[in-house]
C-alpha cells in the first residue's frame, strides 16, 4: 500500500509541477507583486499602496464600470440571441450541419482578423453597416470614432463573437432532448410557444448555466476585441477602456507592475463574486 | 353504436420511404372497452401499425376508423388518444401532478389550473400515485414511473388508450405485478386499449384478444388460447407456447404418416379436424411438449439426453432425427437422462403443417 502511495506521486509528478509551475505560482506571484512597488527587476515591499492608487484612479473606475457594462449587457444579449437561433436552425431548418459550420466559423477564425473586417464594416464613412442603416433612412453614427459609441460597438462586436460557441453547444443540448417528449406534447395539441417554455428552455437550463459562467468570465476578461477594433487603443480618449486593458497598461506601458497586479486582484475577486452569485441564481432557477 | 367495431382497421398498409413494405394489407377490429395486445417478434410490423394509429405516421393505403369515423386524416391531438411510451418519457424536470396536469395545461385542451389539478389528483388516486405528488419522476421507482404515464395519458379521457411495450423496461418480478395492475386499471376505467408487446406471455396474461403479426401480416386474430390450441399456421405454433413445439418432418404415403421412426395411419386421425385435404408429399408435424408423453405403447422410440426442472414439471429432451425435442412430464416421473423410452403423442392435439407452413391437420 505504503509503496503504491509512492508510485503514485511519481505518476502525478508531471502534472503537479506543471499545474504549480504555469497555474498556482503565477496566482501566488501576482497576488505578493500587487503589494510590491518599484520595476520588475528591483521590487519592494509597499503595503496596500497599489490598492490606494487603483481605488482613487478615475481611469482604474472607467475601466471596470466598462468592463461590468460589457458583461452584463453583451452575456445576455448574446446568449438571448443564440438560444433563439439554435432553436430555430434545430426546429426549422433541414440541413443542420451546414448552419452549426458556418456560425461555428467564427469562433476558429482569430478574433483579431474578424476585428479588422469589423473595423471596416463599422467604418463611419464608407462602412458596411452604415450604408445599411442609411440605406433604411436610420441614424448612422460614427461607430469607431466616436468616444461615446465605443462601449456599443465593442458590446455589439462581443455579442457577434459568442455567438458562434453557444450555438454549438446549445445544438448538443438540443439534441440531447428526448424527441418523445415533443411527440407527447404535440399528441396534446401544444403549440410551439409552449412546447419551448414548458419543455425546452427547462431542459437547456443546465447548459444555460454552463454558457452564462464561460461568457461572463471571457467578458470580464476582454481585450482583444477592443485592441483589434480600434487599432491597438482603447478607443478614442480610452473611452472604451477594459480592466485588462488598464492592467497591460499599467504593466507595460507605464511600468508599474504593482498596480496592475492589484488591479488583476481586484478583477479576480469581481469575477469570482459574479460567478459565485450567478450560480447561486441558476441553482435557485434550476429548482423551480 | 360501433361498439363491436370501435377501432377499425382496414386494408392497412405502410410502405416506408426506402420501399421496405412493413405492413401488408391488414384488417382488424377491437370492441369497445376491451383490451387487445399486438404480438410479434421485433420487426413484424406491430409498431409501424401503433404508429399509425396514433398519427404518428401516415399509411400508404387503407382506412383507420375510431367509432366508426375515419381517422386518418386527422392529426394525433384530436384523434382523442391516450399514448403510453415504451420509456414512459416523463418530463425529468416536472413533478408528477405537473406531468400529469401537462396534457390539461396546453394547446386548446388548456383548463383553469384548480380544475386541471382536480382531475390530475382523481387519476392519480386511481393509479395510487398521490403520495409522489411532488416528487420528480427520477426519484419513482419504474413500476410507480409507468404509472405516472398511464395517468397522464389517462387525464385528457381519451377514447382509446394506446401502449407501446410498457413493461419491457421493468424487471421480470414487477413486470408480472404491472401487467396485472394494468389490466385492473385498464378495466376499471373503461377504456379501449391496444397494447404492443413482444413477450407471448405477456400477451396472454393480459390480452382479451390478442393479434399476432409477422412480416407485415396478420398470422392469427384469436383468443390467446386459441393461439395455443389451434394455431392458423406453422409460425403462430413456434411463436407461441413454452417450451416451444416439437417439429418432426414427415411424408405422407399410401394412407400412412411416416416420420424417422414412427407411422401413424391416417384413418387415426380426427376426420373434423382436416383443414385439406391431406395428399401425398412431405409435412411438418409439431406436437405440443405436453401432447407427447411416456408411455409403453408409444410408437416414437427415443433417448433421454437431458432434464430440466421448471418447478412443478420437468422437461425430457430427446434427439429425434437431428432435432432436439421436449416431452412435458410431471415431476414424478421416474426417468433419467440416458434412459431409453417410448414416447405416445395425442393424435387429436397434432397439428401437421405444408412445408409453407399451411396449417392441414
């Protein structure tokens, strides 16, 4: 026995150094660095001064009242949205597989290439979109340029972007429903309307949950999809600056890694409150 | 008014888009309030022909008629049916009474929630169900599961009830407990009902008629003992019974039935029970195990090669002529493996079969 427990750290060794090494240190590391002040190379002990100087730093305020705008209105619009196309293409069309591999696309396509095209289509001037909206006599606003339309098109971009993933996985859970169950409640005469509420969305609630925790962890991490947008800024004037983005900056730019270390707590600790709530609210759902 | 025809088939036939002709031409009827199994091996057709009758696919040709007017163009949820699930498919995510509620609660069937509720409860009495009122179906043992379904295709008051293998996901002891409960329940409230079932015994047990399909057609309409006892054909005599029949070929010649090792005159056997004539050529004769039996003046020569015990009874098998048959005997009998006896059928209780399988005898 004794020596089986021995093999068996043996066995594990791999996995642990690599899991301590790339995952736990690098928590541990940012968590000691967010009370340290000075460069890289020569770090000292600050106490909690990072944190004084996130908390009074309106940029700091800017970037995470962004970020929580950007996840609490692109999750759910997003999510909205793919439910209801994976419904439809499951319900209504008959080559499936040809929808699932054209909205899966995108999510195997970088998100920097999709925001270069995107940066064209939302041009002001001689954009996609625009051309649209003017073409229905709608108003057509300056999407990139504008500092206060950038938080909308970033939401708007976010909510294009993850489509593609929980439409896939909202076609498995479809899927996985059992067609009798439909059979029985068109045996009753139910009509769509209530064959979706009363028996679809109940079933989807485990995935439903699933997608809410991964779209709001990615969305309070979101950076790439501002950097690819506007060219590498955080919008015009940082208008549309994220809490990732505020963290690199402090980072690299201004080189006080410090703060954005304490930054990066105080992100960890928002994200983990979310989720925690969030599960809760669906365990509370999933019960009724 | 129909009630000697209150579920009427007729000409039925289903030939499915790759052209596999699953039914052939069937006709049958039920009577009100009775309780009639579909019998077959797997393939026969007998869910293709469930299927149709709930709507659930359209035939190629024929009529099906509920009291007397046609249905087949009328779409499941006003054919007033109930339907039973071979995996009962309960909602996982509603208690029982919402389940059962579920069929009072949509489509333009849709009443006042306090009176759904009431006629949800009197079912669930009726099916003893109350006590799981608000619990989840995966927390129901199968048998009180299959309830739950019986109740919730029972709420709307159909005119027919419509079950599709019910017991084959419950284990055999429950299985025996179900059936019976089934057939009380099913009695109790009235309903017409067709059951689909592969398991003869089953069939048997809780059939007031039973039909019994093979490739498509109808072998036999009948009583479950005349299955038994007068089979139409040569496969309704293989299919039904336990142990199964003993068949011996045979050749029928100058007025003799000549087996391996036996003869039988044919002025011995019962005049009234010719279906045809019985002209010169080669036959099946099968024997029920319990019509061949031990006895000195026997004519059919053979070895025990084994015994087996089936509580009250035990069954020889012998080897005659390359093919293992049985004998039925009661417990008591004194013969062992390897011992060398004669064995005596019943003349009356033959059946000789065409090699068609066309029952003659």
């Amino acid at each position: 026995m004794k020596q089986n427990q021995k093999r068996a750290w043996l066995f594990l060794a791999p996995t642990i150094i690599f899991v301590t090494g790339f995952s736990i240190f690098p928590i541990l590391r940012a968590f000691v660095m967010s009370f340290q002040g000075g460069p890289l190379i020569a770090l000292d002990w600050t106490g909690f001064s990072n944190y004084q100087y996130i908390f009074k730093d309106p940029e700091f305020w800017t970037a995470i009242k962004n970020t929580i705008i950007y996840a609490l209105v692109s999750v759910p619009v997003a999510l909205a949205i793919s439910i209801m196309l994976a419904w439809l293409i499951f319900s209504k069309v008959k080559r499936k597989s040809f929808f699932e591999t054209t909205f899966f696309m995108p999510y195997v396509t970088s998100t920097i290439a999709i925001g270069i095209v995107f940066r064209y289509i939302f041009n002001g001037d001689y954009g996609l979109l625009n051309f649209v909206l003017k073409a229905l006599h709608l108003p057509a606003p300056n999407w990139i340029d504008d500092p206060s339309m950038s938080l909308t098109t970033i939401i708007i971009f976010g909510v294009w972007t993850s489509l593609a993933f929980n439409i896939v996985i909202l076609m498995g859970a479809l899927r996985n429903i059992d067609p009798n169950y439909y059979t029985i409640a068109d045996m009753y005469g139910a009509s769509g309307t209530e064959k979706f509420w009363r028996i679809t969305m109940p079933q989807l609630i485990p995935t439903i949950a699933f997608l809410l925790t991964m779209n709001i962890i990615a969305a309070f991490k979101v950076y790439t999809s501002v950097y690819a947008l506007f060219n590498g800024q955080a919008g015009v004037g940082n208008s549309a600056t994220t809490a990732v983005f505020y963290i690199y900056n402090k980072f690299q730019i201004v080189g006080t890694p410090g703060v954005a270390m304490a930054a990066t707590v105080v992100l960890f600790l928002i994200i983990l409150f979310i989720t925690f709530l969030q599960r809760k609210m669906m365990k509370k759902i999933g019960e009724q | 008014m129909n009630d000697e025809n209150f579920v009427q088939v007729k000409n039925l036939r289903k030939v499915y888009e790759n052209g596999h002709e699953a039914i052939k031409d069937v006709s049958f009827s039920v009577k009100k309030g009775d309780l009639v199994c579909l019998l077959g091996p797997s393939g026969c057709g007998k869910t293709t022909i469930f299927n149709m009758l709930a709507g659930l696919l359209t035939p190629t040709s024929g009529d099906i008629l509920f009291d007397g007017k046609s249905v087949v163009k009328t779409a499941p949820k006003d054919r007033q049916i109930g339907y039973v699930f071979q995996n009962y498919a309960l909602y996982p995510h509603m208690t029982v009474l919402q389940n059962v509620m579920f069929p009072l609660t949509v489509g333009k069937n849709k009443r006042p929630k306090a009176e759904a509720e009431k006629v949800a409860r009197k079912y669930m009495n009726l099916t003893q169900i109350d006590e799981f009122a608000d619990q989840k179906p995966d927390q129901l043992s199968g048998g009180q599961q299959q309830r739950v379904a019986i109740a919730r295709a029972l709420v709307q008051e159909p005119k027919i009830l419509l079950m599709d293998e019910p017991l084959s996901n419950l284990d055999a002891r429950l299985r025996l407990k179900i059936r019976e409960e089934i057939r009380s329940l099913v009695k109790k409230v009235g309903i017409t009902t067709l059951f689909v079932t592969h398991d003869q015994e089953e069939a048997l047990s809780i059939g007031d008629k039973i039909i019994l399909f093979n490739d498509g057609v109808i072998q036999q309409d009948d009583l479950g003992q005349n299955l038994y006892s007068e089979p139409n054909n040569y496969f309704v005599a293989n299919f039904v019974g336990n142990p199964v029949i003993d068949n011996f070929s045979v050749e029928v010649k100058d007025g003799k039935v000549t087996g391996s090792d036996f003869e039988i005159a044919v002025s011995d056997l019962k005049q009234d029970r010719f279906k045809h004539e019985l002209k010169d050529g080669k036959y099946v004769l099968s024997v029920r195990p319990e019509n061949i039996l031990p006895a000195e003046s026997g004519n059919v020569k053979v070895t025990i090669q084994d015994i087996e015990l089936i509580g009250r009874e035990r069954i020889l098998k012998f080897n005659h002529d390359g093919i293992q048959a049985r004998s039925l005997v009661d417990l008591e009998t004194p013969i062992k493996a390897g011992d060398n006896i004669n064995l005596k059928m019943r003349l009356d209780r033959i059946f000789i079969f065409t090699p068609e399988g066309e029952r003659v005898y």
